[in-house]
C-alpha cells in the first residue's frame, strides 16, 4: 500500500474494464477458440478512410491543430453542435449553451464538479454505469441507488421519494448503460418534472443517441425554452465516428453553469484534444449517411441478439440496445465468479452485475452485461454456442 493515500480513492473500486483484463493474464486461448471479447463498448475499428485524411490534412496544415485553443471548446463545434441538437430536438441551443470536453466522462465529472460537494447526494438507477459511480466516491459525494427492478426503467415517483435536502442531481443514461434499455420520453419528462419540482438538476448522458432504434428525437425537453434551468446533457463523438482516442464529448447546459465548468476544464486539460475537435466537426458536416450505416449494423446486431437468446437454456435478456444487452444467467454462482470462470472455461469475457450495482442489490449475484456492439452477427451466433455450452 502507498501512503499517504486519499481515503476516498482508496475506497473507490478499480476500473472494472481494466479489472477484467486482468482476468486474462496466464490464460491462452487457442487458434479455434479465440477469446470473445464482449467487456468494453467501444468501436474496435479506426475512423473511416476520409475522416482519417481530414484528421491527417489538419495535422499537416493547420497550426492552430497543436496549439491551446479555447478551454470550452472550438467555436465552430460547438456552433455546429448548437445547430443541429436545435433541429434533431425541435428547440434552441445556442451555441454558448455549449462546451466541448476530453470525452464525455469529464463532461459528467464537470458537470458533478458544480453542482455537489462534500456529503451532497446524487440519484443513480441501477444497474449504474460504473464511471459515474467511481467519480461520485472520488468527490465525496453520497450515490443513491434508485432499483430499476426487472423493467430496467426507473420510476419518477420512486427518485422523489428518495429526495432529500442533499440531493443536487440525478442521472438519467439513456439508451442505458449498461442495460441497454431507451427510456420513454414520458419517462424522461417525468423526470424532469421531478427535478424541478424540487429544484435540483436532471443529468442526461446521451452517449449512445446516434444508435437510439426510435426515430425521431427520443424526448422533448429541448422544446421547453427553460430548458436550461434545470437540464444539462452529455455527449460523446467516440460511438459515432470511432473516435474513441482522441477524447471528445460535448455539455449542453446553462451558459451561466458553463462558466463555472471553465474552471474545471481549465485546470484539468486546459482545452480538449485539438485534432479530435476538429475530426469531430468533419464528422458532423460530413458523415450523416456512413453514420446511418453504422446505426443500422447496430441495430441489426441488436436485432441478432433478442433472436438468439430464446436458446440459451435459463438465461433472461432483461435490456438490449444500443451497444448492450443485460441478462440474468441462471447458475448458482455469483456473476462475478461466472465472469471469471468464462473466460478459461469458454473463451468469453464479459462484465458481472457486480460492477454496476450495490454489493447489497441481488440482482449482482445473477446479472451480466454483453458489449454486442464489438462483434458482429457471426460473433453474435459464436457467442451464444460458447455460453449454451457453458457448464458450472
């Protein structure tokens, strides 16, 4: 142990994706058995030929690409952004509504930065994403667990009747992560509802927007012109457009509220990765129609996935979309053991409930997340062969 060490880091749990790659150390898989790799969602192929030469020209010609630029973000981003949430959402959002980040992860914790403190409460539905939940340990501020029971879609009436006079926030992740689920745009107007009735901030991550199955805008909010009141939004441009490591997200929020997350972005990265801002923009400006394809090869993965569960003898598909599905297994052994054991035993690693719920919440023991989204159909069909084969 190093000491001195921060009580509250060392009360936080390791990454669980950087936890489950340990679990491969020593174990070999042979050539007709590769390993399956179903822990992380995140795109495994590089960006498409022209955003790579777009990203290429900028480096070779634009100066300004290796220089500091503005803390919130480059400007024309950040318009273009403005542009066309205003039209996907049927609202207005003006570009000083906008702030781009170093991923959407330090767009939440950006966001948790000003609006709690020590021994404030923020309202996470279970299962959580787990990096919301380190960052709240990290802060000192009290996650709350609001159960999302076999549905996997949180209730309104269930978060107030958790409120207390701590409660700055609640975070809502929609598709979810890891569950999968869309959340009804009544459900996430209830929720806004919720929040303002109690003068308190509604955080929606909408990381996975761009693989949303509806079509159309999935919730209304930003039709209310006092949005900003009590709404900020995340995004990440590493799902769309494979940019996963040049760290880009996005913070939609009050331009007031913006001006306190300056200092925050200033002190941490001073200003978000030039090259991915501007491999962003020409995403935007130019990639709608190869998104729409990625979007399809998703759902069709999606769709792979709900066909095929129905022969996994006494497993659940509780939640699917986006890049996940949510299962209950059907063995008497934790999920975590489970875990482990499937990756020597069947080749597949992939992450327990354990990772994203209370150690108290019983759906830890029984509950598994599937990143479809790194495999395709013919991956898909390997998958569920491995797992109905799987023996305890």
């Amino acid at each position: 142990m190093v000491h001195p060490l921060n009580p509250r880091m060392a009360a936080t749990l390791p990454p669980p994706v950087m936890e489950a790659r340990r679990w491969l150390e020593g174990v070999e898989f042979p050539d007709d058995r590769p390993l399956i790799n179903v822990s992380q969602a995140a795109p495994m192929e590089p960006p498409p030929e022209p955003l790579r030469q777009a990203i290429a020209e900028a480096a070779l010609h634009e100066t300004a690409a290796h220089l500091y630029g503005p803390v919130l973000g480059l400007p024309e981003l950040r318009a273009e952004l403005a542009t066309q949430w205003s039209a996907a959402y049927g609202g207005q959002i003006d570009e000083a509504q906008v702030a781009i980040t170093q991923g959407c992860n330090q767009a939440f914790c950006a966001a948790i930065a000003t609006l709690a403190g020590d021994g404030d409460e923020v309202i996470l539905p279970t299962p959580w994403y787990f990096n919301h939940k380190m960052w709240l340990d990290m802060a000192g501020i009290r996650t709350v667990p609001l159960a999302t029971g076999d549905s996997l879609i949180p209730e309104a009436a269930r978060a107030a009747q958790l409120i207390t006079p701590r409660t700055r926030a609640i975070v809502l992740v929609t598709p979810n992560n890891p569950a999968g689920v869309e959340y009804p745009a009544r459900v996430v107007a209830d929720f806004m509802a919720v929040c303002r009735r109690h003068r308190i901030t509604l955080i929606l991550d909408e990381t996975y927007r761009d693989f949303d199955a509806r079509s159309g805008a999935p919730h209304d909010l930003f039709a209310d012109p006092d949005w900003a009141e009590n709404l900020i939004q995340l995004y990440s441009f590493s799902k769309a457009y494979r940019l996963t490591g040049h760290r880009v997200g996005a913070m939609v929020a009050h331009r007031d509220r913006l001006a306190e997350v300056e200092k925050f972005l200033d002190t941490v990265a001073i200003c978000p990765n030039q090259l991915g801002q501007r491999a962003a923009l020409w995403g935007m400006r130019n990639l709608r129609p190869w998104l729409a394809g990625e979007r399809d090869e998703i759902l069709a993965r999606r769709a792979a996935i709900e066909d095929g569960f129905p022969a996994l003898p006494g497993w659940t598909l509780m939640g699917a979309g986006a890049y996940f599905a949510y299962a209950a297994h059907p063995f008497d052994i934790p999920s975590d053991t489970l875990a482990r054991r499937l990756v020597a035993e069947a080749g597949v690693l992939m992450l327990p409930g354990t990772m994203f719920q209370p150690a108290t919440d019983p759906g830890a023991r029984n509950q598994v997340r599937i990143a479809f989204a790194n495999i395709d159909r013919n991956g898909i069909a390997r998958l569920f062969d491995r797992l109905a084969a799987f023996r305890p």
